[in-house]
C-alpha cells in the first residue's frame, strides 16, 4: 500500500538488448554524445550490463523492480520509459503523446496489462492521440510532478506543448508552472527532469538556467510555499544529471537515485543537505547517459496501490 505519492516503493525498468543512441532526437537533447560506430558494439553490452546491476542494486536497497526486456531494434530510447506513461497515487495511470516517431513504439500493451493486473487502476488517459496533431508531452520527462500539491513543473519545448499539458491538468487535476529554460549556448533545455528533481522534502532545481526573473521567482517560491528545501544547482552540474534523479522509499527510510556522474558532480555541501532528507543511492549509468539522459529517465515510478 502507498503511503507516500511523492516517492514510491517499486519502479519499472526496460533492459535493452540493442541500445544504441536515438538519431532522431539528436536534434534538441544536447544531453546527448553521437556514438561511433565503433563503440557501438561495446555500448550495447554496457548498457544492458549497467541496466542489470542498477536493477540488482535497487533491488538490495529494498526497491521492488519490475524489469521488462526489449530484444528489438527499432526502439533506442526504450530504456527510459518515464517518457510514455506515468502513474499516480489516486490509481491513475496516463500515457503520452511522444515527440519523435521511434519513441512511439515504446508504448507497450504488456507493460500496462501487467500493471492493471497486479495494482488498482481506477483512470486510465491516454493522450497518445494528440500526436496525430503533433502535439507532444513526454510524461514525466517534460514535467517534474509534486505529486503531493498537484503541480506540474515545465520547461517550454517542442515535448510539452501547451495543449497537451493543458488536457494532463485537466484531466488529473494539476496546476501547471510554466517556464522558458536555456543552456549557455542558448539551446532550450528539452525536458525538465534534467534540470529539476522534486523530492518529499527537497529540491534539486538549476534555476539559473530560467531565463526570465519572474518566471524563476514564480517557480522557487512555489517549491519554498510546498516545503521544499531548495538546493541550487549550476548548470555545470546539470549538464552531469544532478537534477536527474528520483527519490524512491523503502521500509528503512528514504534513498535518492543517481548515477554515480551526478554523485560525483555535487558537492560535499550539497551531499549534507541532502542526507538530511535521504541516503545517497549512486548508480554507474555511463553508457546510457551517452543517450542523453540519466537515472530518472531509467525509472517509471510505481505510484499505484496493491
């Protein structure tokens, strides 16, 4: 049974059998490093060896894993299922209208069958049809949820179109917080779980990288009003996934997923404040963060109750 809808006990992960990094979102995710064909090879069996061990390792910690396999091709991304469904603690669970084509077929029917048949889901949005309209959301990539006040934090890009967003509010009773959000070559930051991560009681947020000043008042006081204990981050430690992580909760306490990039980016300030709230749980991801994305990405929250 959840107790907590900020943080949950069990998470899905998608171990890929064929990774590689997406040629179609090298566009906008500068996150992202072009792979050679040479390291090809050697990045696919890193990446399905790193996905096993963060399983096992979550596992150890007391986290429930549900680890599903893709032995395909056509999905590169597949490894970061937050994108293209979430799911809450009202037994809710949504799907999203995903930006390039390829991450499309990430949607899976098993996936979501097995979820109804071992949690109550009460709704069920799919919103994928908005990409007949090249309107896009990508779930809890494109927004940061506070779960518990009902906020959806978003940074302005081609995957958080504002229509889409405003049906998600709607439709699961969200407030939204919009804003722009660039790097410091003046590029869009494409989805916010890479410069924002809203815990219990903390939160990770490169503000800076806000560029309007009311905007970034409007979004650190809304995060002060919830509770939340601020810890700024620099865009030094965005760009190494510090913000991209996930607080997740076990029967001894709290834990803070990253990678080990991220852990070692933060400071020894930040890593006190931090402890305060959770253990520091870090997660050797490299050959997956070439993808452009990090530990959050990897893990589809199980808000769901038994």
């Amino acid at each position: 049974m959840q107790t907590n809808p900020q943080a949950a006990n069990t998470v899905v992960m998608i171990r890929p059998h064929q990774f590689r990094t997406n040629e179609q979102t090298l566009e906008d995710n500068a996150f992202q490093i072009k792979a050679l064909s040479a390291q090809s090879q050697r990045g696919e069996v890193l990446a399905y060896q790193q996905v096993s061990i963060m399983a096992e390792r979550l596992r150890q910690a007391g986290i429930e894993v549900l680890l599903f396999e893709d032995e395909g091709s056509t999905t590169p991304d597949s490894v970061f299922p937050n994108n293209w469904f979430s799911t809450h603690a009202d037994s809710t669970l949504a799907l999203y209208p995903m930006y390039p084509q390829n991450r499309r077929l990430e949607r899976r029917e098993d996936i979501i069958e097995h979820l109804k048949s071992q949690y109550q889901v009460k709704s069920h949005f799919d919103f994928s049809a908005l990409e007949q309209q090249q309107t896009y959301l990508e779930g809890t990539g494109a927004m940061v949820l506070d779960q518990v006040n009902k906020i959806a934090y978003v940074a302005r890009s081609k995957r958080s179109h504002p229509q889409a967003l405003a049906k998600f509010c709607n439709k699961l009773g969200y407030r939204a917080i919009s804003f722009n959000a660039i790097d410091q070559e003046g590029v869009a930051v494409y989805h916010t779980n890479v410069m924002m991560c809203i815990g219990t009681h903390f939160a990770l947020v490169g503000s800076q990288m806000i560029i309007n000043e009311a905007e970034r008042n409007r979004v650190l006081q809304s995060l002060r009003d919830a509770g939340k204990e601020v810890i700024e981050l620099s865009e030094w430690q965005i760009q190494h996934f510090c913000a991209n992580a996930l607080e997740l909760k076990t029967d001894n306490g709290a834990l803070l997923a990253l990678s080990q990039t991220a852990f070692d980016a933060l400071d020894p300030a930040q890593k006190i404040r931090l402890e305060q709230y959770v253990k520091l749980l870090p997660l050797q991801v490299s050959a997956l963060e070439r993808a452009g994305g990090s530990v959050r990405c990897m893990l589809a929250a199980i808000h769901l109750s038994t």
